[in-house]
C-alpha cells in the first residue's frame, strides 16, 4: 500500500566496486614469494601445462604495514585470500585513495595474471591489469 512512498524516498546507490583495468597486464606486485600455495592453487596445474593465460579476479585492500605502519595496498584473489603487495612507493600513492574507495562502502577489483610456476622460473608471480585513472 505505501510502495508509491517507498519508491519516491528510495535514494540511488554508488556502484558496489571500481573496476580498475585497462587491458594491459602490466602492473608487477611483491611479496608473492610468500604466497606460493595460493599461487599454485589458482594455478591448478594450468601454467605448468602451458595453457593460455591463466587470468583471475583481484581485489585491492588498503591496510596499515604492519612493519612501517604506514600505508600499503594488499592484494587478494578470490576467495579473499592474499597473494601480494603493490611496492611501497606505488603503495604510497593509491592507498589513500583505496581507502576512500572502501569508507564510500565500494571495493576496488581489477583482474591478475599468473607468470612463471613452470621451467626455467618455477615461481609463480603475477601481475595485473591496473589503471589508476579508472579508481573513480
């Protein structure tokens, strides 16, 4: 009976996530080293068969180094678990803005790419597909 008021006093919602990506797989992270089960896990044996690029979802989290406190940009595949850094320099630059990204209640997702795990680098590292002009 009162859906008309319901439908008038209905505020619009901001866009859930920022979709961060540019098409160029060229953002190098750090710390996978650290991560290498994770790492092999999203690989299930794809890379080391050769398979085409092996690409999945990232999120990117601003937290507090917990060994400088100060601001870095956690990287988490799906699942929510972590699998590297930005560098500390970039991380100084994009994590304000992550974390005013994440107080507006929105997330910052862009999508990753697995190297190595197989031959000659038998660790896996990654990369992903960020562009900074599109953290709107």
């Amino acid at each position: 009976m009162l859906s008309w008021l319901r439908r008038l006093t209905t505020v619009p919602t901001a866009p859930s996530s920022c979709i961060c990506g540019d098409g160029d797989f060229d953002f190098e992270i750090v710390g996978e080293s650290h991560y290498q089960d994770r790492l092999s896990q999203i690989s299930a044996g794809r890379q080391e068969r050769g398979d085409a690029q092996v690409t999945f979802p990232c999120l990117l989290r601003f937290e507090i180094n917990s060994h400088t406190h100060g601001p870095a940009v956690r990287v988490d595949a799906s699942g929510g678990r972590t699998i590297g850094y930005f560098p500390a320099e970039q991380a100084l630059v994009y994590a304000p803005i992550l974390q005013a990204i994440e107080r507006s209640g929105r997330r910052a997702e862009c999508v990753g790419v697995l190297v190595g795990g197989f031959g000659e680098r038998p660790t896996f590292g990654a990369y992903l597909n960020f562009k900074r002009d599109l953290l709107k």
